[in-house]
C-alpha cells in the first residue's frame, strides 16, 4: 500500500493553490475532488461575472489576463484548467471524500465515486479545501422539497414569461433578478431584511432598484416565507399572511462549510461561528496533521474568505508540512 505524502480534498483554487505551493517544494500531492477541477465555479450562473479583478483569483504565480477587469465565469473556468494542465496536478475527480480515520501515524481517506463504488487513500498530512457551495441554508418550510424550487441559479432562458419567486436579498438573489428580468420572467423578489444589504455589488445596485422602482421587479422587505406548494409561495410581512402564485422558486438563501464532515473528521468546531478551531499561522487544526484551506476556515461567514485571500492558504501550509 502507497503512502502519500499529502492528500488535499477539494480542487477549488485555494486546493489548487495548495498544491502549487506543495509543489514548489518538491511535494507532489495527490487532489480528490467530487465533481471536477473548480466544480464551484462551474456551478456559478452561466454568465457570472467575478467580484475581483483577474489578477487577484491568480494561483501560482501563474498570470490570469483577460481583456476585461473583471474576467467571466467561462475565463475563469480556462484559466484553471490550464494551470492544472501546465503543472501536471494530480487530481482524482469524481471521487467524494466520505470519511478520514487515523490508523497509527497515517490517516486513511474512505472516498465514493461516481459509480458508488468505495475506495481508500493513505498520507501522512491532509489538507481539507472543501468550500461551502455544495451546502446550502435550507428555510426548513413545507414544500422546500418540491421540484419547482432550486438553491442555484445557472440561467434565464428556460423561465421566460414564467413567474418566478426569488429568496433572498443579497448577491446572488440580485444578480438573478437581472438575468430574469432580461429573459422576461415575471420576478417577485421576497427579502427577510428591511433595507438593501450593504453586500450587493455597487455597480449593479442602480439597475436593480431602478427596476424595483418602475414596477418591473416586485420586491418585498420584511418578508418570510412560511410554506411552498405546487402552484403557490405563503409568506408574512410584519405579521401579515401573504400569498403568491408562482411556477418556480430561487432560494438564495447562501450557503455554509460542510461542518458534518469536519466534526466527523474529528476537528473542533464553534458551532456558533461555525470557524474550525486551528492555527492562523499553519492553519493545522486540533489534529495534527490535518489542515484546512480557503472558505471552510470562515465558517458560517463565507464573506470573510474569498479566493482573493484564501490562496495564500497553500504557503504556509506547505511551509508547515515541509518543517515538519
């Protein structure tokens, strides 16, 4: 049995970056991921445009140009790819991490892959980079479940002339709101909050509220939704019982670290913050020998870590395992 010297879950870019930085100093980990490379940012809406400029999702010292400053979800998805064709990563894809047991000096990484079939991995150091997007905050109300809602939002097209309920009042939730309303949908947008959230991109703020303000978008602060059923969304506003009809629902309702994952693992959690307990200056956790990179180190505040910051990850991490 092959023992490798560190196993990193998760190919998002701060995994990647972690591997980068490993390889720099003569250690070639071996990448498992669930889906395939930047599975994240694949999921993103098709026509996604990134908060950051091109330079800062760069890994690797491997420059990212784009004609534009703030480069598209397609560019992104290339750029990846490339540094990972370039540098020879070994990455499993299609292969979920289950569960990690430690066995003497080692840890053991029990995976599934597509095919449901088992598998296990030996290495002397593991690096979780598992993101949070996979993980969504569910409202806990009747007919959450029903075909007609969804927690992602890839495109318009199939909803024109349809009437679409949005969740939500932040990025995500806006940024679908415009693509709807370019496609002709029908859009209610319902927000728990009482104002605008001060996280929305501030360039695109003016073109929301200006359709807010025409009548185009209906939008409904102080809103909470209480049941979903097939043709129809339940909600109150200041206490008052509401009713909407509707085909379908987009919950964007933000998204959380797999924390069921990481305290099976055995890693503390503050299960208020939701921030494992580790290092800041290694970011190895309460078990040695396991570290975490990139948004999983932010916990329920997936604001605090973008890949801006969280590619820097992989340097100290890999200075730790080297020192050791």
């Amino acid at each position: 049995m092959s023992i490798e010297n560190t196993i990193i879950i998760g190919a998002g870019p701060c995994g990647m970056s972690c591997a980068l930085e490993l390889q720099a100093r003569g250690i070639n980990p071996l990448i498992i991921e669930k889906g395939n490379i930047v599975h994240t940012i694949y999921n993103f809406p098709t026509h996604q445009e990134f908060f950051s400029t091109s330079e800062k999702l760069e890994i690797g010292n491997i420059p990212f140009i784009t004609e534009r400053q703030k480069p598209v979800r397609s560019q992104a998805l290339a750029y990846y790819r490339m540094v990972a064709m370039r540098n020879d990563l070994r990455i499993h894809s299609y292969e979920e991490a289950k569960t990690i047991h430690k066995i003497d000096e080692h840890f053991q990484i029990i995976v599934e892959d597509q095919y449901g079939n088992e598998k296990s991995y030996t290495a002397k150091h593991v690096i979780i980079a598992t993101g949070y997007y996979n993980q969504f905050n569910l409202m806990d109300v009747e007919g959450e479940d029903l075909p007609k809602v969804s927690h992602y939002f890839k495109e318009a097209h199939p909803f024109y002339k349809k009437k679409v309920v949005i969740v939500g009042g932040k990025n995500s939730a806006v940024d679908a709101a415009l693509e709807l309303h370019k496609a002709g949908a029908e859009i209610t947008v319902l927000y728990r909050g009482d104002v605008y959230s001060s996280s929305i991109k501030p360039w695109i703020l003016p073109f929301f509220d200006s359709l807010v303000r025409n009548e185009e978008i209906q939008l409904e602060f102080n809103a909470k939704v209480s049941k979903i059923t097939p043709t129809t969304l339940h909600y109150q506003v200041n206490g008052q019982e509401k009713e909407i009809e509707n085909d379908f629902v987009f919950a964007m309702t933000g998204y959380q670290p797999n924390i069921k994952f990481l305290t099976q693992v055995g890693v503390d959690v503050d299960f208020v913050s939701g921030v494992p307990v580790y290092n800041e200056e290694t970011y190895e956790t309460n078990i040695p020998g396991i570290y975490i990179a990139g948004v999983v180190a932010a916990g329920f505040n997936n604001n605090a870590i973008f890949i801006e910051n969280g590619r820097f990850h992989g340097e100290k991490i890999a200075e730790s395992i080297i020192g050791k």
